[in-house]
C-alpha cells in the first residue's frame, strides 16, 4: 500500500516542530530528516539552529538527539495555538451559519401531497 501526502509548503516553525516531535524520545538524525521531510544538506543546517537555540540536544554517546525542556515547551505552545486557532476557526463557522441570511429559505418550499397537490410551507 502506497501513502502520498501532499506537501505544501512549510514555514521554518512547521519543519522545527516536525523536528521537536521526531526526537522527543530520542532520535537519529535519519529518523529527524524522514520526519521532517529534509533532504541531508537542510537538515545540518536546522539541526545547528535547533541545538543553538538550545531545542535540541544531541548526546554523543548514544549517537541521539533529543527534544530539550526548552524544546518541550515549545511543541506545548505550539499545540496550544493549533488548539486556539482550531476553536476560533469553529466558532466562527457557527456564527456564520447562525447569522446567514440564506439559510433562511426565502422560496417558498412547494410539496405535494398524495393526492398530487400543491401545498405551500
């Protein structure tokens, strides 16, 4: 069974996050790039900003990264605003709809009746 996703085009935050998630209960740098959906080249280049930026760890040992506390709280934020976002996006489609002037039906609702007439609603 093959899976496609379409990707579109991502911001910076989008390729972090997905980064965060992958390694936060450890992670290769393979399992980071497929996570990510980063080729090798841009990946060196995120993992440096992350690790900068104190996001992620990497333990040498193990040959592991890791999402840091600081990398957690992120990812919660994140989540939050998703949620955030998702609730606004609702709340707004139900107002919409409880204010629509069209969901009124203004054309009058025509049905008939067994014997075949007309009736008006």
């Amino acid at each position: 069974m093959v899976i496609l996703y379409a990707m579109k085009y991502r911001s910076r935050t989008d390729i972090i996050i997905n980064m965060l998630e992958a390694a936060t209960n450890g992670a290769t740098k393979t399992k980071i790039m497929y996570s990510s959906y980063l080729s090798s080249h841009p990946l060196r280049a995120y993992l440096e900003l992350v690790i900068r930026n104190g996001l992620l760890a990497y333990d040498s040992t193990k040959q592991r990264y890791s999402t840091t506390e600081k990398g957690l709280r992120l990812l919660e934020l994140y989540n939050s605003i998703g949620k955030l976002d998702l609730a606004r996006s609702t709340l707004i489609a139900s107002q919409k709809q409880r204010f629509n002037p069209l969901s009124q039906s203004v054309i009058p609702d025509h049905r008939r009746t067994e014997t075949g007439e007309r009736t008006d609603r």
